[in-house]
C-alpha cells in the first residue's frame, strides 16, 4: 500500500490513455492532513520539464494537499502549451477537491517533447475520476502502478517506527536508465507530525546518499522529482534524527529497486570509494569509474578489467596517487598499489550483484555509487523506444 | 609512404610476437636530420602509461632522434619494473642507432597491465631488425601497420607545401573507442626547418581542433602520444602559419580516419555547435552532448530523439537558455527554440555520416565535437576484447 500506508493519505491510479498500452496512467495522492507540511527535491538539470518548474514554485511555502502523476508524456520542452497544461492539470485537482492549484505538485514521464492537445484533454478529462477512486486501501498500489513507464512492476517502501509513525513510498524509473529520459519520480507519504523545514532538510540529507548515488547511464533527466509529504495525522512529532534515519534507509531501499529494474542491465555494480580525501573526493572518483562505458561493457562480459577503473579514475581531480591505489572486483584485489595484483581469473563476475572496491589512501572518508553494466538489451531498448 | 614521405626520415615496422596473431607490431621512426627538432603532446590522464612518463622527460629538450612504438601491451600499471622496460627499451635503440637513449620517444598500446619479463624481452630481442629493417620507401607503411590494434587499416596522411616542404603522418586507434583504452598514438614527421618552440605551438594548435576534439565514447587513454619530429632535411624554413594550417589539415584528416574506423560504429556524428558565447562554451556543450549514451543509442537506431540532446547540454553550466535554443539533425530542424520543430519524421539517419547542429543564440563561437554512435558491436568488442 505504500504511500497509503501513514494515516491521512489516500491515492489512485486510473486510466487517462495516454499509454498505448491501456495501463494505469494517471496517479493521484492526497494528504487530508490534518497537516500539510511538505519538501521536495528536483532534478538539477538546466533543461526542466513544465510539471519542475511549476512544482519548485508550489512547495515553496512548504505546504502540499495533492500530487498528481501522469506516464505516456514528459511535457518537456513543449513551450508555453505545455506549462499552460501543467497548471491546467492542478487547477482541475484542486477544483474536484476544492483546495488550492498553488498546493498541487505536478509530475509527468514519458517521451521529451509530447505535450499537445491530445495530451492535455486526455489528462483534464481524467481527473475527476482519479479523484473518484481515491483510496487508502488499494489506492497506493494503484497509484505505484500508474506512474510506471518501462520499469517492469512496481516499486514500493514502507518503514515503520515503534513511536507510531511510518514512511511510505513509491517510484518509477529504471534509475537514470530510463528510455527518453522519462526517469525518477519518487513520492513519500508520512503521518508524523513535521514541519516542512524538517522534512525538507531530512529529504536533502536522505536523497544525497540515495537517489543522488545511483548513476546508471550518466543521464541526467529533465522531470526528475522526489516529494515528500507530511499528515501528521499519527499524532506524533518524529524524533528529526530518528526519522531523517528512516527516511533515508526507504530511500535507499527505493534507489536499489530502480538500479535492480534498470533498463537492459545485467549486473548491479556498487562502486565503493574508500579511504578518499573527502566524501566529496569518493562520489567524483566513483561517478567517474561508473560512467565508464569500456568498464561497464567489460563487466557485462564478466571481464574483471581493471586497468578500466584506473582510467576512469585518472581523469578526475580528486587527492589521490594513482600508482598508489588498490582495486578489489568481488573481493579479490586485482590491483595492488597500481601493479598487477591476485589473479583475475579468480574473479567471479557471473553474479548480477558485482562490487568494486577502491581504496584510494588518502584519507577516512567514503561513498558508493550505483550502477549498471552497459549491454546488448541497454542500447536496444534505447535505440527502438519512441512511446 | 606516411612518416617517410618528408625528407630525411626512415622508418621499419616487424614483428615481435606481441600480438598473438604475428602481424608487425613494433614500428621504429628515426630522424636522420639534420635537425632533430620536436615536440608532442600526451594524454592528460593522470593514469599514465611508463612510456608517457619516460616520454614526457625525453621532448622536454626539444630534440628527438627516434621514436619506437609496440602495439600488444600498454605497459600501464606495470610498475617499477614497467618502467624500466621502457627505458631499456630507449637504450636498445639508442645504442643500436649510436644517439642518446634521452632522445628516444617509447610509445606503447594494447592491454593495460600487460608488461612483463616475457613482454619485454620480446622487444628488446627485436629491436635489431626494427633497425636494421629501416627504410625511407616501404619503412612508413609497415611502421603504419605495427601500431595498428584493432583498427581495421592502417591510418596515415600527407600534406605538401609549395614552399618545398612536406608533412607525414600515422595514427592508430579507433578514437577513444578502442577497447583496452589501447588508443591513440600518432605520429607526425616534416623536413621542413623548424625549432622546437614553432613545432610545440603548431602542434598544441593543430591538436586542440582536431584530436583533442574526438570523443568517441567519453574515456580518456593511459597512452596517448602526439609526437612531431622535424628534420629541416628540405633546407626550407616554413612559414609558421602556413605550417600550422597545413599540420592542422593534416591532423583533422588523421582525427576524422580515427572517427571512420571506430570500434562498432554504425555512425560518425559531427556535433555542430554554433553562436556560443566563447568557444569553451561550445567544446562544452558538444562534448555533453557526445556523451549521452542515450542519444548514441538512438542514432545507432536512426531515430531523431531531439530531446536526449536537449537534456545533455542542459546538464552544462555554458552560457545559453535553454528554451531558446535550435537543433537540427542532417539538416532538419526537429526543435526550433525550444519546442518542437519541423517533423522528425523528415530526418533521415540511414547515411553513416550524421550532423546535429545546435545553435545556442548566445554569441559567435563555435566548434565541432567527432564522436559515434553507441551499438551492439560496441558493447560486443568491448566485452569481449582482452588481449
């Protein structure tokens, strides 16, 4: 159940049309409080789809009533229509539940550049019945399910904390994976009673060593979106500490759902960075090593190459000496003080979780990126998809 | 005749049995004079090879008798003993040749790691007959052919001046697409009459618009080396300029021969960017752009997916709106300031060669990124290739 699972949120998911296929495609949570607090973190793309630029002004008085989602179309770089449909669209929620447009968020997925007439009376046309199957029962997975553009199910979290509050979740997208850059959508619901200053600095510290972490092509999308609202209807003022800790472990099991379902993948790889100068040093040598195309074609192929590590590394500025570094690929350090190391061949990379340590000797701080290896089905899915 | 078209240069290419298929695989290009003026350039991988290090130190004088390549082995994270092998390698030559092994470029490719006993005895028992095999009429293509990895022919070119002069030149490497990361090494050779200082600016100039400007999937080589030799064997003192622009031809017609034999590429893409603010901004923007996998995949696909280019350079800080902005692919402008623009359906992506012009609206600067296509046979040959 998902984001209905903390008190005071139902959810829908219903049939707009605007996939080929007939699915779900329009998603709908609202928060009947008594609270409305919210935060939401976006993509950092300069090219931002409409539903961005009208949510990153909605949530900036840190209150939410409502999210409504659509699949089948980004509504991106559609110009001044496509914004004039995003605002339509929570207008048309905010008409059916009677609240204000200005307390909508507005996210869509799909292909960049789809946002037309069609489009639009489709999505308006919709609404009422998105608010008519509104539930806290079979909503969230309804609403899970709508939002799903090629991930192959759906993606749902749920944390519970013994003070008598809890977190739920859902996501779509196959990480950065995702065909058309039609990627991350992420909404957490909550019933702890928060105000948006907390929730906003629980979601930065919670998405800055999840969501921010997986790099599964290096694409970055333009309808990126993580939201997170607050009911309060537990009664219960969460602990900050206790609950950013439990924000951030459903994020990071929501994070692992996307880079397991990634589009085409055939391993998951975590590349961890250690003993760097600073964290910031371990995520720029890690996001380098994952953006490797000649590495991650080498791990598809279960080949433990790495001289490819050594040369992604090379190219950043982080502290480091890179005669000095060893390299482990699935426990077995392959490099050893930039020299040949133990035998590859006792790496065994048949697995689909594959690990590469990096310890770069510099220093005790650490991170680890996630991501995929580059394959046969990664550059068919993404050379055929265009719905 | 490439390497030995100018006067006062010979050059050999024979075989060490590096490579398990016994084709040539070491190559000797020696200057005869009278000057041994030169300069080169390296990769700016902080992950260098042991014979970038050892080459880095032989140009600093300015002067160059020689130049031995090995293709089978990148002689790249091999340590101490790597780097000995190098400057052995210097001193058999030198000493075969009766000239100071601290004017012998060593450059190396193939597998990184690979570099020991066996590796080494195999070109120091083989550099005799490299010597003795030297020749001014067939050395050029045989030395052509012994660096070649898995490029499918030998690259060279030739540039002549009226003034009296000429300038020759071999690459090998399939961009930085080579698998390995056993890419680009090119050498140039001219008997025009020049000092080091002129050959250095040349060089840097010519390089930067050309090779510097290939990327044909993001990674970045241990072994790179740019090198150009000059004999002043004509008697002619070049004009700078002219010299320049001729090396710069030279250069370009090398690069766009890398680009054409890319490992698994079904296309070569020109990536246009026009009106930027500086000509920083637009390598920036062009570069971005040549690294979305996902737009790789989809012109591999022949589908004129405008948005993944948009999303690419709205990842850059470079000067420009992004809802201004215009692209055309082969000729078509799918996006005219930021909205779609003429059908897609119009673009026809079935010829190898592709252009994508992005006009910025911001300035008049401009430059042109070399890249290809991300295929099945890419991700094939780089996951299978290790030798």
């Amino acid at each position: 159940m998902s984001v209905t699972r903390p008190a005071g949120f139902r959810a829908s998911g219903v049939v707009a049309r605007l996939k080929s296929t007939g699915a779900r495609d329009l998603a709908l949570v609202v928060n009947d409080g008594p609270r409305r607090s919210a935060a939401a973190v976006f993509t950092s793309n300069r090219a931002k789809a409409n539903p961005v630029i009208w949510s990153e002004q909605v949530v900036k008085d840190g209150t939410v009533s409502a999210v409504i989602l659509n699949s089948g179309g980004a509504n991106c770089f559609t110009g001044a229509f496509g914004f004039q449909t995003t605002h339509a669209t929570a207008e048309a929620v905010a008409s059916e539940l009677a609240i204000s447009a200005s307390d909508v968020l507005v996210c869509s997925t799909g292909l960049i550049g789809v946002g037309d007439q069609v489009f639009r009376d489709k999505i308006l046309d919709t609404v009422p019945a998105a608010v008519a199957a509104l539930s806290a029962e079979s909503g969230g997975a309804d609403a899970a399910a709508a939002i799903m553009t090629t991930d192959t199910h759906p993606k749902e979290a749920v944390e519970e904390s013994p003070a008598g509050w809890s977190i739920g979740g859902m996501a779509k997208g196959a990480g950065m994976l995702a065909p058309g850059l039609a990627t991350m959508l992420v909404v957490i619901t909550t019933d702890a009673d928060l105000d948006p200053d907390v929730l906003d600095r629980a979601l930065r510290a919670a998405t800055r060593v999840t969501f921010d972490r997986v790099d599964s092509d290096g694409c970055m999308s333009t309808n990126d979106t993580v939201a997170l609202l607050a009911s309060g209807a537990s009664g219960v003022v969460a602990d900050e500490t206790e609950f950013t800790e439990a924000l951030t472990a459903l994020c990071r099991d929501l994070a692992l759902q996307l880079q397991r379902d990634a589009e085409g993948a055939s391993h998951d790889i975590a590349i961890e960075v250690v003993n760097a100068a600073s964290e910031d040093d371990a995520v720029v040598v890690g996001r380098a090593v994952s953006r490797s195309n000649l590495l991650k074609a080498a791990i598809f192929g279960n080949d433990p190459n790495w001289g490819r590590v050594l040369a992604a590394l090379g190219t950043t500025d982080a502290a480091f000496d890179p005669y000095a570094i060893d390299v482990s690929m699935n426990g077995v350090m392959v490099c050893r003080a930039g020299e040949p190391g133990d035998d590859r061949e006792l790496v065994d990379l048949t697995p689909r979780a594959c690990t590469i340590l990096i310890d770069l000797k510099e220093g005790d701080a650490s991170a680890t990126i996630w991501t995929n290896d580059l394959t046969h089905d990664y550059v068919h899915e993404n050379s055929a998809y265009a719905s």
